[in-house]
C-alpha cells in the first residue's frame, strides 16, 4: 500500500522572518515551518533567538541582529544567499513601541521607534530584492495605531502609518518582477509585550476586550494564518492591501 504524501503550500520555499524569537514573528515562523518552508529568523537576543529556533523545527536558522543596523542585515541576506540563493517569502515584522507623551518625545526615543519600525523596514525589504523570486510576497507588519491617534504613542503610530504607504509604493514599484507587498496590522494580540504592558496595569485588559467588537485579545495563531495567507498562491490577486486582524477594532 502506497501512503500519498500532502504537498504543503510552503514545501522548500525560503520564508525570512524578522523579529521571529517571539509574539507574532515566533508563531509565524512555527507556522510556515510546519508548511514545509525553510525558515530564516531574527532577533537581537541570542539566548532567545536559539530557543526559539528550537521551538520553529525543520531546519529552521537564526540570525543574531538588529534590522536597524544594515550591517545585520547584510550578514543575513548573504547567509541564505549562500544556503539558497533565493527568497520566496519576506515578513518583516520586526520592530519596537515605546509610549511616550508629545512633551515628553527626545531625539533618542524618535530614532529607536524610526529605526526599528521603518528604518530597519525599508532596508529589510532593499536587502531582499536581490534574492527575492518572481511570484514572491512580502508581508509587512502594520498595526491598528497607524489608523488611530492612541494617546502617547505618536512616533508609534506614525511609524506605523508610514508602513502602509511603503506598501502602496513597492506594490506599483514591483509589479513588473511579479512581487506581491501586503500589511497585516494586528490589534490587541497576546504576545509578550502585552503581558508585560497588562502587568502594569491589569485593569486595561478588560478595558482592551470591551473596544473590540469580538470581545476579546488575538492570539498570535490567528495573526500568522492571516500572514501565510498573504504569503500563499490564495492571495495571488491580492496586493498594496492593509488587513486587520484586530477583531473589528476598526471596522466596526
């Protein structure tokens, strides 16, 4: 008796995810691993990043790194230049929050919030381009705020806007090499930054399930199909679009 073997809708493809030791990044890479992919991550912190490449499985490889630092990212970009030669896939969903009032904004808290979230975004995506198929996707990682005027987050939420502009421009600049760019703008999604944000202030979390209209937080799960959807053949008509996966926050 023959066993018929499932073709999975990543098998061998080159999947780069930045920010991947942990909330989103983790579960997308654990996500696209289990499709078949093999999965590139980074992050900043050793120790985390090799956990959590032992958590991803399948071949998975870390890249110690800061998107902010281009140097960083020439170093993983040559890597799998070297291992693969090609990209198929790109989330770059690496990048930082930091609450601060507009009287209180320094040069320092701009640059850390600028670097991370657009900096490291736009250079990300450059470093790509080199090793990025035709027929490839980039997912970019958005965020409800861009849409909003959150208070004490306005370099936050303006980075977060310019994300879905870049969007709109690389959509119509690589057309005609056949790559897709997307955002995928969570809301309020049960990662590690909200539990620390929760555990100063516990009384915000019933606050955060009340504003959105399916009453309750994401889980990262439902933000990383959400990704492998933009990334996959079943949005091969979809392109330049910001999807909320924030339980109607702004939809409704």
């Amino acid at each position: 008796m023959h066993t018929i073997r499932t073709m999975k809708r990543f098998e061998d493809k080159v999947v780069v995810v930045t920010g991947g030791s942990d909330g989103i990044g983790l579960a997308t890479a654990k996500a696209f691993a289990a499709e078949g992919a093999k999965v590139y991550v980074t992050g900043r912190r050793q120790t985390r990043l090799d956990a959590a490449v032992a958590e991803i499985g399948n071949g998975a490889v870390g890249v110690q790194g800061d998107v902010a630092n281009l140097a960083d990212l020439d170093r993983l970009f040559q890597q799998i230049g070297r291992d693969h030669g090609r990209v198929d896939v790109v989330f770059a969903n690496a990048g930082i929050s930091e609450s601060f009032a507009i009287d209180a904004i320094d040069e320092a808290h701009f640059d850390r919030v600028f670097g991370a979230n657009v900096k490291g975004m736009v250079f990300t995506v450059q470093k790509a381009l080199p090793l990025l198929v035709s027929g490839g996707a980039v997912i970019l990682a958005g965020s409800g705020s861009g849409s909003k005027g959150f208070p004490g987050l306005s370099v936050y939420n303006a980075t977060k806007a310019a994300i879905r502009s870049l969007a709109r421009t690389w959509t119509t600049e690589l057309k005609s090499r056949g790559i897709r760019v997307n955002v995928v703008s969570p809301g309020v999604i049960d990662t590690p930054a909200i539990h620390t944000f929760l555990r100063n202030a516990p009384e915000m979390e019933s606050v955060l399930k009340q504003m959105t209209p399916l009453g309750r937080i994401g889980d990262p799960d439902e933000v990383a199909k959400t990704v492998l959807f933009l990334a996959s053949n079943e949005s091969s008509f979809v392109a330049g679009v910001e999807l909320f996966v924030d339980g109607g926050v702004l939809a409704v």
